[in-house]
C-alpha cells in the first residue's frame, strides 16, 4: 500500500484469540487516554468516537492522513512556520518502530498533536502577538481543536489540510513573493551594492552599470546593456521608488539607494513577518464585505468594499515614541461626529499643558480647564499648587477651525482612545514618512472619507454632511452599518498586480517578531527544503 509505505509506519499483526484482542484495545485506550493529558479539545474528540484512531489504524483512511500530514510537514518551511517544531523525523523514526498496542495509543495522540500545532500555526500564527509587542493589541484566531481533529476525520485529508491555509488573496501573494525571493537569493541574489552617490538622467559610468544590473535583477527593468542612465531606467527608479514609498522622481539619490542597497535576506524577513501578520488577520468571520484598513508603515487608510479599494487617503500616525506609537487593533466604527470638541486626553494634560500652565496660568488660552461636573474653571487661581497626581481638572478645545481634530472625527470606541479625524496641520501630508501624532490617526481627506462612508445610507452624503458641518455645532452621526477598522502594521505588502511593496520598520515591530520568528525556529530559505 503505497500510502502506507510513504507514512513509513509498520503496523504489528492485530491478534487473533478474543481475550487478546480485549486486552490489546483496552491497552492501546488507556496509552492514548494517559497520553492526552489535560488535552480537552483532543479528549473530547476521542471520547466521542469511543478512542478509535485516526492515524494508526491499519485501513486506508488511516494511511492516507498519515501520508497527507506528512507532506504537509514537510512543506511547513515553505509557509515560514518552523518545522522543527513538529519534529517530522522523529514522527517517522516512531511510526517505523512501533510496537505493541501502547506505543500505538501514544503514537496515536502525538500525531494528533503534531497536526493541531502545524494547524494552529498555519491558521492563525506561530506568535501570541502582544507578548512580543506589547502595542500589538490583537489575538490569534485560535480554531477549536475538536472540530479540526472531526474535519480530518470526515473529510479527505488532503482537502482538509490544504484548506488550512489562510485564503486571502493577500497571503498567496505573499507567499508567491516569499518562494520568488527564494530563488533568487538561492541564484546569488541582486548582485552588489550600487556605490553611493546620486544618479539621474544622462548619467553613465561603472556606478550607473552596478545600478541597472539590480534594477535587472530585482525585476524592474528589463535586460539592457546600456551604460547610460536613460529614460526606460529612469522610469524603472521610479516604480521602485513608489513601491517603496520615496519620492518618484527617476533619480537615485541617498534615501533611493539606501533602500535599493536592502540585502534581499532582509526583505525574505518582512516577508515571512507579513505571512504571520496575514495569518492573525485569518479571521473565522473575514474581515467585513466593506471594512477600513489603516496600514501604519505606509501611512494610508483605505475603504475596502467587497475586496476593492473604494477610497484611500494619507495619514499621520503615532510618532515612533513608547508613549506616541499607534497601537494596531481591530474594532467596529460606529458613529463620526461633525465639528467635534477636543478632549485633551489626561497624558497630554499632566505632561504638556500643566507644566505650562504652572508657569503661567493663561497658557494654552484656547483650551476649556473644566472640572468633574463640566464647570469652566477661573484661570485666576493659578495652578502652580497642582502636580500630575493631582491635578483634578480636564481640558476641552471646542468646535472651531483650529481645533486640534478638525472638522470630523470617526468613532470605533476603544479603551485604547485612538480614532480616525482631520486635522488642521495640512502640511505633514506632504513628507513621505508621517509618524508625528499623539497615536491617532490624522486623514488628508476627512471630508471625502465622510462621502464614502455615508454614501450607503443617504443619497446626498455631500450635502448630508455640508448641511451639519455648516451650523457648527458638534453633531452625531451614525452609520447605519458599522464597519469594521482595522490598524495593521505592514513592512512587506502586495498589489494585485506588480512588485511586493516595502515599507520602512517605524517602530520596530517587525524586528521583533522576526528575533521572535527565528527563536521559535523559523529560518530563511525554508522554501527550499
């Protein structure tokens, strides 16, 4: 049996006498019963089909789980799982010796086992994100092992096990991307280093040669011997510059080579970091038919309808301070409000605004000082008596061209305070890398972002929200369909068409989880195997 042979496990002769064969079923469920240990998904499973096995029988159906895990294991690295950790030769060196019916009922559990750890790994990530970054406030889409272990044991194995994998299109892009890189790394690479400098159009010389073959390399430009800095290379700097997020001008100067001279090892590692990001963002329920998705890294936010980029604009994020840096979650936006008052959150209070007042109690002039029942407080008192602990009063900008929010706000409320809002600094939209907030998230184009969101639930969203914005009052207003927002964090992301975009790591994170990835066992190139 051909199944059997690729499983490499030698099942002994079941015994023939009746008193033998009650002897040997109940030794094989009492070493898969000890086995289990405090494994109650597991425990359950087996309970309910009377301890019969999946794996170690001697039928077909056992066979060929046996040898679809297998190849499954096999190809873990391929995923950037770490395949050490299902130990795959020792699995093989044990089903190839096992004798009697307890080593089979322990042989029985530890390959359930090692199924249900590649299944949670593949489905829903190696990592338990926030106790590698304490700002990434997301948990891991843990499966039911009880309904794993009943999908494989009704359905064909190798559909089960395919079906493990996360399905969106983001991921096979990536992991497309990941295998690509693998060869190429495999093939030598990208070639060297493109000497510093700046290089435009009309430009010739060794450097210029060094910076076409990556160019070639990398997929950017197509195989040329050309010497000269001509305008086919000059638009090729520029799609690797927007896909890097520089600005697109066709010369490669300090900020463009530093990012063409990236080691390809470097980029394989925001890729395999991006496939376990993609595998906690594997929800049971997707991602919602229409949901909003804030990328941190590249500093966009995006309406996403049915798969689509409905509506995008640019943002300002948290600056890369312990105390600044946007935390990526996902929750439900359910209302905007129209010329919205500025709650001073209490960090900025006690850390900017009352050392400012203590010295001077007419600072921050704009600013409301209000006390627990919402009372103005009289300035005229001073503040120089209060410290950070005990300063017991708010503060609150109201409605009006200056304020800190702008003219809308939109709300997923969230024990984290961070929401989407305009802003009336206009001029940090302009620079390439915008982490300069307090940890919300400032947009380019609040007022279109408005359009699209209401644009389900009024025919006029324009003057829908031009009549609210014009009386100045602050103003509710609910979606009628909550929608999904999701912060996310990508260094290394794809399109459904062209090169994988690269992004710089602004917070650290993905090293990280890559120092993380590694530790548990990922390594580079594990596509190769």
């Amino acid at each position: 049996m051909a199944s059997l042979v690729a499983a490499g496990l030698l099942m002994a002769a079941a015994p023939q006498q009746a008193g033998a064969v009650s002897l040997s079923a109940t030794a094989y469920r009492l070493a898969v019963a000890e086995s289990l240990g405090a494994d109650e998904g597991m425990a359950a499973f087996y309970r309910d089909r009377d301890f019969a096995p999946i794996w170690t029988g001697s039928d077909d159906s056992s066979a060929q789980r046996r040898a679809a895990l297998i190849a499954a294991l096999e190809m873990a690295g391929a995923h950037g799982l770490p395949g050490a950790r299902y130990d795959l030769p020792g699995l093989m060196a044990r089903m190839r010796q096992v004798s009697g019916e307890q080593a089979r009922g322990a042989l029985e559990v530890e390959l359930s086992r090692a199924f249900l750890s590649y299944a949670r790994d593949l489905q829903s990530g190696v990592l338990t994100p926030s106790r590698v970054v304490s700002d990434i406030k997301r948990e891991a889409p843990r499966r039911d092992p009880q309904a794993l272990l009943q999908a494989l044991s009704s359905g064909d194995p190798e559909t089960v096990l395919r079906g493990l994998v996360p399905q969106s299109a983001e991921y096979s892009r990536l992991l497309r991307a990941k295998l690509m890189l693998e060869r190429k790394i495999a093939r030598g690479g990208w070639g060297a280093p493109v000497p510093a400098g700046k290089y435009s159009y009309g430009d010739t010389g060794q450097g210029v040669v060094i910076l076409r073959d990556r160019l070639v390399a990398m997929g950017y430009l197509r195989p040329t011997l050309s010497a000269t800095l001509d305008a086919e290379m000059s638009n090729a700097i520029t799609a690797f510059q927007a896909d890097h997020g520089l600005q697109a001008d066709g010369v490669a100067g300090g900020a463009t080579l530093e990012q063409i001279n990236v080691a390809p090892e470097e980029r394989l590692k925001s890729l395999i970091v991006g496939l376990e990001r993609e595998r906690w963002m594997n929800l049971p329920e997707g991602l919602g038919a229409r949901h909003i998705l804030v990328n941190l890294t590249d500093f966009q936010a995006q309406i996403i309808d049915n798969g689509k980029v409905t509506f995008e604009t640019r943002s300002v994020v948290g600056a890369a301070t312990p105390d600044r840096r946007t935390p990526e979650f996902s929750d439900s936006m359910a209302f905007m409000v129209i010329n919205p008052s500025w709650y001073v959150p209490r960090s900025i209070v006690v850390n900017e605004y009352l050392p400012q007042l203590r010295r001077n109690p007419g600072a921050v002039s704009h600013l409301e000082i209000t006390d627990s029942r919402g009372r103005q407080v009289n300035r005229g008192a001073g503040f120089a008596q209060y410290s950070a602990s005990s300063f017991p009063f708010s503060m609150r900008q109201p409605p009006g061209p200056n304020n800190a929010l702008g003219t809308v706000k939109f709300m997923f409320p969230n024990q984290y305070n961070i929401y989407l809002h305009d802003t009336p600094s206009k001029s940090l939209f302009e620079r390439s890398e915008r982490a300069f907030s307090h940890g919300c998230v400032r947009l380019s184009d609040p007022h279109d972002f408005a359009y699209a969101l209401l644009a389900p639930q009024t025919d006029d969203p324009v003057g829908f929200f031009q009549q609210r914005l014009r009386t100045g009052a602050e103003t509710r207003v609910n979606l009628d369909q909550p929608v999904q927002v999701h912060l996310i964090y990508r260094t290394a992301f794809t399109e459904p068409k062209g090169q994988v975009n690269y992004r710089a790591d602004v917070y650290g994170r993905d090293a990280a989880l890559w120092q993380a990835l590694a530790a548990a066992g990922v390594v580079l190139g594990g596509g190769q195997s």
